[in-house]
C-alpha cells in the first residue's frame, strides 16, 4: 500500500511528469497537495492502472485534493533546451499555480532543478511509494492523453490517439512516409535507425 505521508506533520506535494520519452509533443507535469492521512487503496503509479481507472481517479484526485496543477512545456522549448531540463521546468509551473503552499515537495526520480524555495527530496519510483506522487502522475498522463488525442485530429498519421507519441513501429513508420511535423521534438532520434543506433 502506498504511504500517505514522507513526513507527519508537513504540507508535502507530490509531482511528477508524463511524456519525457515521446517522439512528439509538449512535456506536462503535475502537482498534488492531498490531505493528511488521506487514503486511497485505488491509487497507483498510473502506468500500472487502465485508462478506465486512470479517468476515474483523476475525479477523484481532483475532488478530494486541497490543491492541484497541471503544467506542460511545448515541444520547441524541450528542443531549446533539454529533455530534462523542460520536464523540470514543468514541474515547477505546476507547483507555482497550486493555491496551497507546500512545505515540502516529493519529486518522483532522482534529479530535480528547483526553481523556488520549498525544500524537496527526489524519490526514485515515488510513483508506486507515495499517493501524492501517484496522483501526480495520474494528472500528469491523463491531461497529456487528452492533449494528444487533440492533436491527432490535426495530424491523424501518426497514430497519436494510440501511442501518444511514443515510439512505436507506426510512428516510425508515419516519419519515413510523411516526415516530422512541427510538433516533432527535431533533437529527438526520429527514425528507427537512429533509435538503434544509440
């Protein structure tokens, strides 16, 4: 069972990201802040759950939490910049529109560029340790979906209503044919080859 609390009496918030290894599209991230000694047997590292369940606990998420944000940085900054570096910046957005003030922040991985004062500890797999990670991660993917099925009607050659931009073959495949869009990471590996390569 997940654990609610790093510390017992702190205002902790979890967050987390989604999309660091897409082929395409913006980068998000969120932040919870839930209750103390809130508990949830449901809630889960989000790419262990369903669709279905990820859905359903995204209104739960929201409702229960006594704050929440969602934040996304755009293809052409993770291209400006880095990968990591944006997948941070986005997390930080996120923390910065919660309209509670944590006092500690819970980073699930093992690197994190804190662009205010709230103290954090950097928790590796804190999405399947700590409920607020994980519901961090549950906004984080589900907003991310919502944001890709989106795009796939402007662009339905990519199969990005399945793969969310991931690499997979057919998104390989759609590259070769039909080349990047605009909303390709161009510093990201965009054919195959240059995948195996590495």
């Amino acid at each position: 069972m997940l654990k609610s609390q790093y510390t017992p009496d702190l205002i902790e918030c979890g967050c987390d990201e989604a999309g660091r290894g897409c082929l395409a599209g913006a980068v998000y991230a969120a932040a919870v802040v839930l209750p103390k000694d809130y508990q949830n047997d449901a809630l889960n590292d989000s790419k262990q759950l369903t669709e279905r369940q990820r859905y359903a606990l995204r209104e739960q998420i929201e409702h229960d939490a006594l704050s929440w944000a969602v934040a996304s940085v755009s293809a052409a900054e993770i291209d400006r910049t880095n990968i990591l570096r944006a997948s941070m910046h986005a997390m930080n957005l996120a923390i910065a529109q919660l309209n509670v003030t944590p006092e500690l922040l819970l980073i699930d991985g093992n690197r994190f560029y804190n662009e205010g004062l709230i103290p954090y500890y950097t928790i590796v797999k804190g999405d399947g340790k700590y409920l607020s990670i994980a519901a961090a991660s549950i906004l984080a993917k589900t907003y991310r979906d919502d944001y890709m099925n989106n795009l796939h009607q402007q662009y339905p050659n990519y199969g990005w209503d399945r793969n969310k931009g991931y690499p997979t073959a057919l998104h390989y495949r759609a590259l070769q044919q039909y080349g990047p869009t605009p909303l390709h990471r161009q510093t990201f590996k965009l054919t195959k080859q240059q995948h195996s390569n590495e």
